[in-house]
C-alpha cells in the first residue's frame, strides 16, 4: 500500500483518509487491506492536488 504522503501527492483528501481508516479501524493484529476500499465513492479526490 502507498505512503500517506504518496496518497497525498496523488490528490486524496484527509477526509478521504479519514473516513478510510474509521472503515477499516485499528488492530494490533498485522492485517492487509485492499486497496480498493480506498477508492470507493466516498473516497474524494482534489482536482488540485500535485500528481506525481
């Protein structure tokens, strides 16, 4: 999975990254996630945003 960084320079909004992780949550447990959780609809995308 990216960085949040990475994430961030390819336009994904801190809301976007905040409704992720309230989705997924938090374990202590080492887990994969898919990524295509992430691009779901509500996953916002600024048209702004630097793409690396």
């Amino acid at each position: 999975m990216p960085t949040i960084a990475g994430l961030r320079r390819r336009g994904v909004t801190p809301e976007a990254l905040r409704d992720f992780v309230a989705r997924v949550g938090v374990a202590k447990n080492i887990s994969t996630v898919d990524i295509a959780l992430l691009s779901t609809p509500c996953a916002r995308i600024s048209i702004a945003a630097r793409r690396a």
